[in-house]
C-alpha cells in the first residue's frame, strides 16, 4: 500500500504573533573592532567601553584584548579579556528623551515630546531627584533622558527644557 501524504495547509492560514518588533537585545562584533566609548556585554551586563588595548599576537596565539568599562545602569567597573577575532555582544542601546511633568514620591511622570503618552514607571535617582524637582517647581517641566538596554530603563539625565 503507498504511503499517503497529509493534506497541504495553505500559508494563507498560518499565523504568527510576535510581543514585539524582532530586535535582539545583542548583536555580536568582532573583539578589535569594539572602540572606546561604544558598549559591549561583560558577565551580562551592559558596560560602555572606557579603554581597549589590544596586545601584539605572540609567536603561536592571536591578538588579545583587554577592555575596561563601565556598567551603565549601576557605574561599576567591569573588566574583560578576548582574542580580536572572537565575536562578543553588543547590547542593543537606545536614549531616549522625555518631558518630565511631575515626580510621585521616588517615580518621574513623563510624556512623550508630541503628548501622546504618559508614564510613571521609572523611578527618578536620588542624586537626579533635587536637581529634577528645582527644575519642575522652576519651569513646570524638565527634559530626561532615559538609557535602555537588556530590556531595562533607567533615567540618566536631567536638564532644563528648551522648547
């Protein structure tokens, strides 16, 4: 007896459903050409570079690189080493700029530059937190700017708004 095959499913009805665009958190980059002030990822932590030097290749081995940086949600030092010609991650990092409009309690309440959205989700620094509410009282606004990465936010300025 021939063995049968399943009818064929058209494409038409197949769907895919996606929470989000399809952007990875990381992409990978060759170790030498990582720069300083760029970002890389050490132990999983977002880190902008804050020196690279890169040894000659010894007699039997590959070119190394040491890189120092900085984590940019906690400030921490973060050192790492890799031969140039591995791959590391690269976190995906976006800046994003805000009105802020009002502070509850430890949390900014921002709106987007047309208005159309609000939020109240992120906290405010405390070393940012007096500088933003003299700013606040002053004008009733201030812009920030928020540092996303590894699908954290965190809020990394605060300044005066120019309209």
């Amino acid at each position: 007896k021939p063995l049968q095959t399943p009818p064929r499913i058209p494409m038409a009805d197949e769907e895919f459903e996606s929470a989000d665009a399809g952007a990875s958190l990381t992409y990978p980059m060759e170790a030498g050409q990582l720069r300083k002030g760029g970002f890389v990822l050490i132990k999983e932590f977002p880190c902008k570079i804050v020196d690279i030097s890169v040894s000659k290749t010894g007699k039997h081995g590959h070119a190394k690189c040491a890189i120092t940086a900085l984590d940019i949600f906690s400030g921490k030092k973060m050192e790492t080493n890799s031969p140039s010609t591995h791959n590391m991650d690269v976190p995906n990092v976006n800046r994003t700029s805000w009105v802020l409009i009002g502070i509850e309690g430890e949390f900014a309440t921002l709106m987007s530059d047309d208005g159309g959205v609000t939020r109240e989700d992120l906290k405010l620094p405390a070393d940012l937190k007096s500088v933003a509410e003299n700013l606040v009282e002053e004008d009733g606004d201030a812009r920030v700017e928020v540092l996303s990465a590894m699908g954290k936010e965190v809020i990394v300025e605060v300044k005066k708004n120019n309209p």
